[in-house]
C-alpha cells in the first residue's frame, strides 16, 4: 500500500504543490485501491513495461529540464502546462536530484484515460509519480506528489 498525501491523484493535470483542473478529480481513497490491485497490476504490467514506464521516465526528466514536448500532450494538459507551470514544477522537482528507479504500483481508470503510478526514487527524496494516457496515446494527466511510504 501507498502512503500519500491527502491531495488527489490524477486531474488533468496536477502537479507538486499545485492543482490545474480540478474536474475529474479522483479522491487519494479511490486510487489506493488501484495501487494495490495485484491482479490489476499483472493484466498492465506488459504494457507498462513497453509503453508507460519509458513514457514516465522520460517526462519526469521532461519536467526537471523544463523541456516539454507538448506533440505528447493533449489538448486538456496543453494549454495547461503554461511555461510559467513549467518552470515552477521544475523548481518542485530539481531538489529531488537525478532519478535512481522507478517501480510501477498501479494502474487505474480515470475519465477519458488509464492512470499509471510509479514511485520515483531519487537522490534527495522519493515520489509518487501518475501519468495518465488517453485513447490515443496522448498525456491526459501528469502528477507529482512527495512519497511517505515504505
């Protein structure tokens, strides 16, 4: 089980310390079940895998150089990430340092997109990373929280 804050997962788009869009917002209660959801966690492991656990990787590095390929993005999470967000959310997760693993924790519904979270541990501290995928592959939802659990 995952320890967080008491901030929701997944919107459109949340980011550490900040909240863009709070519709579709699923409760950190309704997610917990998805977390530890083993048989879940087997069905999505082959697509995470190829598909999710790169994509992650690759946008939380995105978000510490403040280099976003928005033809990722879609249109929801494009106009939301402003370069004024980007260039806070890179001041959230600079701090943290370079990115030691990533482990895959669970994979979930949200409107219109399938939520995937991953802890993040780095050098200075450990994160709760959701990245959410649309039908078409696009980036529906993106989050940052500050990990607490074991």
């Amino acid at each position: 089980m995952v320890a967080m804050t008491s901030r929701p997962l997944l919107a459109c788009l949340i980011t550490v310390g900040t909240l863009i869009a709070s519709s579709s917002i699923l409760p950190s209660e309704a997610c917990a079940s998805t977390i530890s959801d083993e048989p879940q966690m087997a069905a999505a492991q082959p697509l995470v895998t190829r598909r999710v656990l790169p994509l992650a990787k690759e946008w939380f590095r995105r978000i510490q150089a403040a280099n976003i390929d928005r033809s990722q993005l879609n249109d929801t999470v494009n106009l939301q990430l402003t370069p004024e967000l980007v260039l806070h959310e890179q001041a959230a997760l600079v701090p943290y340092g370079k990115p030691v693993s990533f482990r895959f924790v669970g994979s979930g519904p949200v409107p219109g997109a399938t939520g995937y979270n991953f802890i993040v541990i780095c050098a200075n501290g450990a994160l709760l990373e959701s990245i959410a995928l649309d039908g078409e592959g696009k980036i529906a939802g993106l989050n940052f929280q500050r990990y607490t659990g074991a």
